[in-house]
C-alpha cells in the first residue's frame, strides 16, 4: 500500500502536466438530489496499462483541470491525490463517482475497488453492484453502503471525523462502536464514539459544486459551509453573532477575499492560527 507520505512526496517530484484539458459535464442530477445548485466537474477516466498503476493528481489553473500521472510505488495499487489548492472528481471502476475536496487522497486495491482509503474529505456516490458493498475506511472509522451518496470528513487536522447522509443508508462502524445512519443525518466521530446529529447535509456538500449562494442564510451555516468549500476549521469566539443572517455568493473567491466580505458586512475578524485553522472573532 502507497503511504500518504508516499503520494505527497510523489506530487512535490511531478513537474509537468499533460498539455490537453479535461472535458466537463453536467452536476444537476446529484445537485438537485442534494439541494444544492451547480454544474458537474469530470475529471476524466484515464488508466495506465496494466503493469502500472495510476496516482491521478488534478490541479485547478485559468479555470480548467489538468491531469498529471505517474507510476506508483505499488503495481497493485491505484491512488488519486487533489494538492492542497485543488478539487478532483474522478470515475472508480465499478462507476461510482467520488469527489476528492483539496490536499486529499483516495486508494485502493486493483483486486478490490469498492474497498476504498481516504484521507481528506471525499463525496461518494456510490453504485449498486450485485449486492457487493462499498467500504470506505480512514483508518479510524469504517463506512459501509450498498449504494447511496455520503460525505465523509477525515483530516488530520480536525478534531473529529464526520460522515453525513444524502441519500440511502449507511452502516458507520468505529472501534466496537456502530451505527446506522437515514438520510438528513450526520454521524461524528471522536476517540471511537459516535454521535447522531441531524443536520442540512447539502452544506456539508456544497463543495462539490462551482459557487456558492447564500441568501439570507445564518453566519453559523455560512461557516460549515467555509470549511468545507476552503477545507479548514473554524473556531468562533463566543461573541460572534452566529444568528446574523448574510446574502452573498462564493465563486473563484479566495479564502482571504471571502473572509474580507464576511467582516465588512459583520465586522467580525478572522485571525489565522495555521495552516488549516482559523478563529473568528468580534474583536
């Protein structure tokens, strides 16, 4: 199996992308299963030959996707990775889609592509194939489906891991710990415990998607979705007026421009604490 450090160093190696750009397709269908506006992003169905296997590493520049590959460590492994300023979306081979969110991973056996890995945070929408189920696995916490379309959240740089239901079900299963989770809902996981919480998972999604619209929507909403969209955790000091309700809309924005908005409409700050960690505050 190729270690995530393995692939990060792999990326830092690559130097050139391939000269033609990806087609895109449409993202209505999932969008409008998901409530969220938008169009579809392909990434592509690009596979080496057999005796070698694929690291598709997908970088955003001038608007479009462009697809950088080389050979992995293993012959038997293939192993997507999205850089840290860049989203992938990619086809598997049993159909399913998933969408990598930036600075992620996703790999698996050539033996066994419905059992996958991720780092990161992924969106699957998952195929049913013959009864087979789809697992993917952090690590830490096991997601089990049929066919269904979920998020799942697992960095290293956040306190707890999350996976949130679109549609169908899922089996979560941490430690001795297990749960089943129905549409609407969101599961998070801490030190092998797992809580229920329902939640408006269609924020937790709207990364997948090309903007960002909100309209008249609670600072509190506005910040899940943030961290999601930029990939970072937020924390907001206690005189943060979350009920505060904004309107405006996040595109190409960077996450400095779109902090800027929020503070001139709210007069709230935002203060960096690293790298992937940001605290908003009155003051």
């Amino acid at each position: 199996m190729t270690s995530d450090s393995s692939l990060w160093e792999l990326w830092d190696r690559t130097e050139a992308a391939s000269s033609g750009s990806v087609y895109e397709g449409d993202l209505q269908e999932i969008h409008r299963a998901m409530g969220v506006c938008g169009r579809r992003r392909f990434a592509g169905r690009q596979w080496l030959a057999a005796a070698a296997v694929s690291v598709a590493i997908l970088f955003i520049m001038a608007g479009e996707y462009f697809i950088i590959k080389r050979q992995a460590v293993s012959e038997d492994r293939v192993s997507y990775v999205t850089s840290p300023s860049a989203k992938g979306d990619f086809v598997l081979p049993d159909g399913s889609h998933v969408w990598l969110n930036s600075a992620s991973s996703l790999s698996f056996d050539k033996s066994n592509p419905r059992q996958v890995v991720l780092e990161g945070e992924g969106f699957f929408d998952v195929c049913k194939k013959d009864g087979q189920p789809f697992t993917v696995s952090t690590g830490t916490v096991d997601v089990k489906v049929l066919g269904t379309r979920f998020n799942v959240r697992s960095s290293s740089h956040f306190e707890r891991e999350e996976v949130s239901l679109v549609s169908g079900r899922v089996e979560i299963r941490s430690g001795e710990n297990t749960m089943l989770l129905s549409p609407g809902e969101k599961a998070a996981i801490e030190s092998g415990s797992i809580t229920r919480e329902r939640a408006d998972v269609t924020f937790d999604c709207s990364w997948t998607g090309r903007e960002l619209v909100f309209d008249n929507v609670a600072l509190s909403d506005i910040l899940v979705s943030l961290e999601h969209w930029y990939n970072v955790n937020i924390t907001v000091a206690p005189e943060v007026p979350l009920s505060s309700r904004l309107s405006f809309k996040v595109r190409r924005e960077t996450l400095a421009e779109t902090q800027r908005i929020i503070t001139r409409i709210t007069g709230c700050h935002f203060k960096p604490l690293d790298e992937n960690n940001i605290m908003i505050t009155k003051r």
